[in-house]
C-alpha cells in the first residue's frame, strides 16, 4: 500500500507536504527559558495551522539536537517526548526524524530504497544553515502512489562539500523555524508540476497589528501564560502592541465560585467565593503600561450588569466585554428562542452600560447551534454594537467568523479589533485567520487603519 494516496476523482495526481526543521536553533532571545522551550512552541503553533488551514498529506519534522543533548541522554528523550506529543495532534500522517538518526531506521521496511549511484530529478529540501557530518546524512523516500520512482526527497547536506549537490536535482529551502519570522516549507506536488510555499508564523511589522485580546498568568484557564514572556514573544512575532486582559469573574471569584458559575446571579455583588485580586492583578502587570494595555475581559452577569468593580474600570486600558453563559441553556431541555432573547436582552443593557470598549468574539455562544446564529441575534447584535459605539472582536480562538461579520459590521460603521484569545504562548499574535478573512472581504493592508479600531498604546 503507498504511504500516501491521490484524489481518485481526478485522474491528476496530487499531494500536498509540509516540512519544519529546527536545524541551528541556537539563541535564545525570546524571553523563554530555553531554546528546546521555544521550538516546542513554534511547533504547537505550526501544528495548529496545519490541521486548521493546510491539511496536507504528511509532515516531517526533522530536528536537531539541543546543546549538551545526545541521544543517549534523558534530555534526549525527552525533547523527543515532547516532540512526539506535539505531532500527535497532527490531522494527518507525520514523521519525526532527529538529525543524528538516518531516516531509513524510521521508516518502515517496505520504504527502504537502495539509491545506490541514481541521480533523482526531484526536490530537495534542506536548510541553507546546516553543516553536520556525512555520516549523519539523512534521506527520506517515498513513493506517492507512483511506486517506482522518488518523487520527494529530504536531505541534510554533508558538512565534506555543503555547496554541492549530492544528486541532480533542483534546491529548493526550508529555514528553520526558530528563527524569525519563523517559517516552515509547504511543498504542493500534481502531476509533474512541484510547487514550494514559505509559510511565516510571525505577522508582517509594518502592518503594526495589536493583538487586543492576550491572557495572563491570573487566569484560571491559563496553560503557560506569563506577561513578561508574552511581551517578548509578541515583539518577535511582529505586533504593535497588546492587550493583556483576564477574566474579571476569574480576577473577582475563586475557581469554584467562577465555574459554576455562581456569580451571575448577584454579579459584583456575589459575597460567596468572593477572592477580590484586583490589587495584585494590577500591580503585578503595571511595570507593562509602556508597552501593553492592561484591562479586563468583563463577564456579564444574568441582569446584563458588568461584572467589574467600578473602582476597577479606570484602572483599565482597555474593556473587552463577553457573555460566556446563558442561563436557558443550561436547562435540561432549552428553549432556543428563549435564549436569543436573553442573549439580546442582557447584550443591550451590557453594551448600555458604558464600560465596554469591544464585544469579544461575539457569537461564540452560537457556534454549537444546529442552525448556526440566528439571524435575529446576528443583526441585532451589530446594530447594538453601532448604537454604543462598541468595537466587535474577530476572535478565531474556538470557531471561524465569515465576510458576512466583516461586511455588516462596515456597513453599520462598527469598528474592527483583532484577538487571538491566548490561553497558551504559542498562541500570541497568531492573527494569520484575522488578516486572511480580512483580505477575501478586499480589505488591503493599507486599508486596514479604517476598520480596525485604535488601539495603540497612549501616553499615560
């Protein structure tokens, strides 16, 4: 059986491939603590996009070891552990290959080709930084249903002769991912035609992107967060600016109190599970001001109250509003047009409230609905946010937004904000969705100044 199959539907053949190596990740200058801790990172976050926006065929890792690493130590295995861990979330067949381990003693026996003296017509893809011994070189052949020939091929240059060519075949480069602006190759093959993509992790700087919605190490649902490291990783990954931001029932209540949830009911005022953070919250995160807006992700109690102190509110840059439970919906036996209306209802006294500067990601709620949002809450809720002059978050953390969203919000001159919603490090500043939709909506990066709200780091 070939290792990977073609749409039998067209009588093209086609695959698609991706390649991430981490060969000569060598500095350390992201704020982490660790270069293993950083290509952990940029591999989860390359992870995520694969499985959600480029669903190949196979990916390879090819990774180098870390200083002081071999493969005889711990450490060794358990990077590779970790490594393992990370590709398991991988939608489709991968490989993970170190660099001191022929590709041949990974692949199954079936897979094993002699290449003898044979010159290849075919790709190679390599990193243009690595120089390792011959006796390390590595090679990976597979057949791609053609059975006969290779038509894909990996190789890391012998350090003997690095500027030659070990067969006869076009060069094409895959640099290491933990360099910036952090990319990984994409290799698209039909028929004999062979395309090759730079994927980037990073954002485009001169685009001065503000990743509004950015979480900390207060938040219950946090994995790894910290707001120094967060900062640092953001710079790499070519923001303008960010808002740090945490649940404010997380800030106010303990976890049990906040999960229940027990405090919509009474809002600010809940006595029971009260753990009042907000000091530590603050001044833990005001070092930060010159670089970051500090803020609140507000929950909205059952009466549409915000739920923040109101000596809280102008203590924050920036007020990112959300409705994380409606209370219909946690019958046994919901009404759905009931909940639209407590949706709408309680969004109306909200965004009256005038403490709300942005609705985060707006619709969430609705992701799960058979028939999606209805389109009462759809328009309703953008002609609210136009009413009081409240920014809507596009927030791909859970499910996707459309050009419709895009489109109505312009239309009634509601102004965009961007939110990558981070629980995780590996997840600040990922706004690759965010400026993909924008463009299929024929928004231009020069346009993007007119649709996105200003949220730009003031003077204090």
């Amino acid at each position: 059986m070939p290792l990977f199959s073609y749409d039998t539907s067209s009588s093209k053949k086609r695959a698609r491939f991706v390649v991430i190596s981490n060969l000569r990740c060598d500095s350390n200058d992201g704020g982490l603590d660790s270069d293993k801790e950083k290509f952990l990172l940029l591999l989860d976050r390359a992870v995520r996009r694969i499985n959600r926006y480029i669903k190949p065929d196979f990916v390879l890792i090819y990774w180098h070891r870390f200083e002081n690493d071999n493969k005889h130590t711990p450490q060794f295995h358990q990077i590779y552990e970790s490594i393992r861990d990370i590709a398991a979330k991988l939608e489709c067949l991968s490989l993970i290959s170190p660099a001191t381990q022929s590709l041949f003693e990974l692949l199954p026996p079936a897979y094993k080709r002699d290449i003898g003296e044979k010159a290849f017509d075919d790709v190679a893809i390599l990193d243009d930084r690595v120089t390792i011994k011959s006796s390390e070189l590595s090679i990976l052949l597979c057949d791609l249903a053609y059975n006969k020939e290779c038509v894909f091929r990996v190789e890391c240059r012998p350090a003997l002769n690095p500027n030659v060519p070990c067969v006869n075949y076009e060069d094409l480069v895959t640099p290491s991912i933990c360099e910036p602006p952090f990319q990984f190759g994409l290799i698209e093959v039909e028929d004999n035609d062979i395309r090759f993509y730079r994927q980037t992790l990073a954002m485009p700087f001169e685009l001065g992107l503000v990743d509004c919605h950015i979480h900390t190490q207060f938040g219950y649902c946090a994995e790894n967060m910290d707001a120094e490291k967060s900062l640092r990783l953001a710079r790499e990954f070519g923001l303008a600016g960010v808002g740090l931001v945490e649940h404010s029932g997380q800030i106010y209540f303990d976890e049990k109190t906040f999960w229940e949830p027990a405090f919509l009911d009474e809002g600010i005022n809940t006595k029971v599970g009260l753990r009042n953070r907000a000091p530590i919250f603050f001044s833990t995160l005001a070092s930060y001001r010159n670089e970051a807006l500090i803020g609140m992700e507000i929950d909205c109690d059952y009466a549409g109250n915000p739920v923040i102190m109101p000596s809280d509110i102008a203590r924050c840059d920036i007020k990112l509003g959300a409705i994380h439970w409606l209370k219909e919906m946690m019958q046994v036996t919901p009404d759905y047009q009931a909940a639209s209306e407590e949706f709408l209802f309680r969004l109306e006294r909200f965004l009256s409230s005038g403490v709300i500067d942005v609705l985060a990601h707006p619709f969430r709620l609705f992701e799960n609905w058979s028939e999606g949002v209805p389109d009462n809450v759809f328009k309703e809720t953008i002609r609210l946010l136009a009413k009081y002059d409240v920014a809507a978050e596009l927030n791909f953390h859970r499910g996707d937004q459309d050009e419709r969203f895009v489109f109505e919000c312009l239309n009634a001159g509601v102004k965009l904000t961007l939110g990558s919603d981070s629980h995780n490090l590996s997840q600040i500043g990922d706004l690759y969705p965010h400026i993909e939709l924008l463009k299929r909506c024929g928004i231009s990066d020069h346009m993007l100044s007119s649709v996105l709200a200003d949220c730009s780091i003031k003077d204090r």
